[in-house]
C-alpha cells in the first residue's frame, strides 16, 4: 500500500488497486513538498499508459469531477472537494519519453523533478539531483535550455523562489533574463496564471522586486515601468514606483494581522498592533471577502494585491507642478483604466476587472473623508454604493497607502484617524444594518413620476437616488416622506435655475 506520507489515505487506497494495471508515478511538487513538511492539495501522477482513463476511474472512485486537460498529450485532472470549501487537483499525465528518468530530466527545475513509483514508494527516483538542492536552498534548471522550452517557467522560477525561500542560482538567473523576450509569445492564461499565484505570496512585493530585477516586470506589467523615479510631494518619503512597492509590502503586513491566522509576532510593532487592536473584531469577515473566489478558484486576495501594484499607476500620465507643487489630479481614474486594460490583457473574469477597476479608482475615498469626520451616514451610503464588494478591498488598500506613504514609524494621531475611518466603514458593512447601504424602496419610479406629474426619465431616476440617500441617512421613512422630499429637490432646482430647467450639475 502507498504509505500516508506521501497521499492521503482515500487518494493512497483507490490508486494501490488502480496502479497495478499499469505504472503509476507521484512526481513533481508533491514530493518537494513532502520533503519540506508541507501540506499540499495538489498532487500529480505520471501513468506508463492511458492517464486519461486512470483519470477518469480515479474521479469515479472517489466521488470526483473529471474532464480532460489536453487529450493530444493524454492528461487528465480530478477535482476532489474537500471540507472548508477547499478542493483536491489530482492531474494524471501520459509518460513522456522513454521512462520516468527521461520524463523527469525535460520538466522545469531539480526541485520539481523528483518522483516516487506507488508501487516502490520508498525508493526517490531523483536524476537531476533536486533534493540535494532543495537541502541547499538553490533552485536550478534541469537543462541549459529549460526555461527558453517554456518561457513560462521564466515567471515560474520567480515565484518557486520566493514561494520555498530558495536562491536562484546563476546559470537558471541567466535562463530567466534571457527569456524575458519570450514571454509575449505565452497564451495570456499561462501568464495570468503564474502572476496571480505570484501574487498569492504572504509578501509580494518581494517577488515582483526580483521580476523586475530580471527584467520581466515591465514584460508583464508595463503600465508600472513609467513610475520608476517620479519624484512626489510630501508627505510622501518614496518616489511613486518604491512607493508602490512599499504599499504592497504594508498591504502584506496588514493582512498578516487582520487575516484568520493572527500573527502575533507582527502585532508588536506599535503601528500594526494599532490596526489589530481596532479591527480585529472584523477578522472573520475579512478573511471570507479575501478567500472569496470571483472566478475559478482566484481570490479576491490575489486582485487586492493587483490592485496595489496599479494603485497610482496613473500619476506618469498626470504628473504637474503648480506653484513649485507636484501634483497628480485625476490619476486615480486613470491607473483604474491602465488597472483593467491589463486584467483584461491577462483574461480575467468580467467580475475580476470590475472588483480591480473600482478598487482602483477609489483608493483615495477613505482619506478624502477623513476631512469631513465624523462620517455621516449619507457618505457612508455613497462609499458603498459607489464600491460595491469592493468597497472593503478599498479600505484595507487606503490604509497600506497611508504605512507606504510616511517614513516608518508612521505618524500615530494620523494613523488612528485613519483606522477610525476604516472601522466606521466595516462596521457599516460588516456589522451594520442592510438598510443603511441598500434600503427597501418606499416608492416606484412609475408611482413617484405620476404623482408628480411628470415622464419617466433621467430626473425621475436621480430623485429615486436622492431618496435612496435620504433613507440610509434615516430621514425618508414612508411613501409620503419621499414625494415631500421629490417635490423640495424639484423645487430647488427651479429656483436655481430661475426658468424651471433642469440643472445639469444636480445630475448623476
């Protein structure tokens, strides 16, 4: 039987039948991983035969989902779920070469190219030498020509570094800036993929400093490579691209403390240990909007930190001086542009761009209504009603902006303004009211334009809104309550105007 080691005892039981009509090997991050301690939920086989029925009968054995991955190269995936909303990938590939060495010798890197028969499990098929540079902490290719084969494996090997603390050794270094040239030439999935797995990382920025260290960075994001030595005003203490990097950096920090998991150790430091102490209570539905999947398994984590790279993404379109003063007015709209073109480059979902795009553009909100606190129920509605789901993404990314901004330590009375903010705006989404951001209509678009007297239209569509407001602020409560109000803002809008015409600024 396949020891517990190296599968779990379900998958272990069904492939110790199944193995003997053909052979069968566990290869690849599984057993890296096995070696490092870790847990992983992804497991993939190497079938001397039909990989695509194996997979198949696995699905049917243990109550899976199958469908093939690529049938020209016989590979097939099993989906297992798991408890906790979480789920197994079982991937079965046809043999590639003449034996597993052979098959083994044309994948990525050493560390990945270990394998172990179900029917010898104890016996480390390892012809590239990848435990003894998983011992050395050095991620190395498998051949001189490993990465250019596949470009991909460029970002591949960024990732793996950070991902398992490895140095990427010299000649592999090599092989990855030379294949920066290449990465067009990669499906934008692929891309997308590796990216967003990247960006899964606990501290990101340390990955995207090394792709832009190899020259990859500006192949997958060029939108950022033009805030590389803009100079800006205090109080920020960064030019906008170490700027950049330092809120992904404190974005890391803050979920660290905030997230399921708690890190206590990271809670000492005065300033997140504030942020702890303020929001902790909001931990739980923190970590299930961050855990939330808009599409096929990414997570709203990994758009956040998307979100941050492309924050200010803008300010080389609408760098200014005015009186001696550098300014950036409206960069917010524009690094949301620059933010969705390329998650649309990169094929993400509909939702995903949107989450992205309005996380983006209203960055800037929670400081901006820091200089009206307290903050009214009015602009609370509005804050939501303009972000959506969003609008809590946007919340944990103005208080990274706000620790990327300043020197450390970060001035505390502006920073425990803005925690105020941030948890007056959680609490109003996580804990308040549902009528306060998204009241019961007292009265229709058709009703409200009869007793008016008046066509359905834009106007009528802007007073339902006003009303809208008006209810969350808790001042419109009945029918009768939001026909005075109507027929106060009509009236309003004629004395403004002096003619009875609509005033157009009152719009939208």
């Amino acid at each position: 039987m396949v020891p517990t080691t190296w599968l779990p005892q379900t998958v272990a039981d069904l492939l110790d039948q199944l193995r003997q009509a053909t052979p069968v090997w566990l290869v690849g991050g599984a057993v890296r991983d096995a070696f490092l301690e870790r847990q992983t939920l992804d497991l993939d086989f190497v079938v001397d035969g039909d990989a695509l029925g194996l997979a198949r009968r696995t699905a049917n054995g243990l109550g899976g989902f199958y469908y093939p991955l690529d049938l020209i190269r016989g590979t097939g995936r099993v989906i297992l779920p798991e408890a906790g909303g979480w789920h197994r990938t079982l991937d079965f590939s046809r043999l590639r070469g003449s034996d597993i060495t052979t098959d083994l010798m044309a994948r990525d890197f050493s560390v990945n190219a270990m394998a172990v028969a179900l029917d010898a499990p104890d016996i480390l098929i390892d012809p590239t030498g990848g435990l003894r540079d998983l011992k050395d902490k050095s991620l190395r290719a498998c051949s001189p020509q490993a990465v250019s084969d596949d470009p991909v494996r460029a970002l591949r090997a960024v990732r793996l570094a950070a991902e398992l603390d490895l140095r990427i050794e010299p000649g592999t270094r090599h092989q990855v800036a030379g294949a920066a040239g290449l990465l067009e030439s990669l499906s934008p999935e692929r891309v997308r993929d590796e990216i967003l797995r990247l960006l899964d990382h606990p501290r990101p920025a340390r990955p995207l400093r090394a792709l832009d260290a190899l020259g990859l960075l500006e192949r997958v994001f060029p939108e950022v490579s033009g805030l590389k030595g803009l100079e800006q005003p205090v109080p920020h203490a960064l030019d906008a691209w170490d700027h950049t990097l330092a809120v992904v950096d404190r974005l890391g920090d803050l979920l660290l403390v905030l997230g399921h998991e708690h890190d206590s150790e990271a809670a000492a430091d005065l300033i997140l240990g504030e942020a702890a102490f303020r929001l902790g209570r909001f931990r739980r539905a923190l970590s299930a909007r961050l855990d939330a999947s808009l599409s096929q398994g990414r997570r709203v984590r990994q758009l956040l930190f998307f979100s941050a790279l492309y924050h200010d993404a803008g300010k080389a379109a609408t760098v200014a001086r005015e009186a001696g003063r550098i300014r950036f007015i409206g960069h917010e709209a524009i690094s949301a542009d620059l933010a969705q073109s390329r998650a649309m480059a990169l094929r993400l979902s509909r939702d995903e761009m949107d989450c992205i795009r309005r996380t983006v553009l209203h960055h800037l909100r929670p400081a901006q209504l820091e200089q009206s606190a307290p903050v009214s129920p009015r602009a609370i509605y509005r804050f939501f009603r303009d972000t959506g789901d969003a609008g809590v993404d946007v919340v944990l990314l103005s208080l990274a902006d706000f620790l990327g901004t300043h020197a450390p330590p970060a001035p505390q009375l502006a920073w425990k303004a803005r925690l105020e903010i941030a948890r007056t705006l959680l609490e109003s989404r996580l804990e308040g009211p549902r009528e306060r951001l998204a009241p019961t209509p007292v009265i229709r678009g058709d009703g409200l334009a009869e007793a008016l007297g008046v066509k359905p239209g834009p106007e009528i569509g802007w007073l339902l809104e006003m009303i809208r407001e008006a209810q969350a602020a808790g001042e419109v409560h009945t029918a009768e309550d939001a026909l005075a109000l109507a027929k106060r803002l009509r009236a309003g809008k004629e004395d403004a105007t002096g003619s009875g015409e609509r005033d157009a600024s009152l719009e939208g």
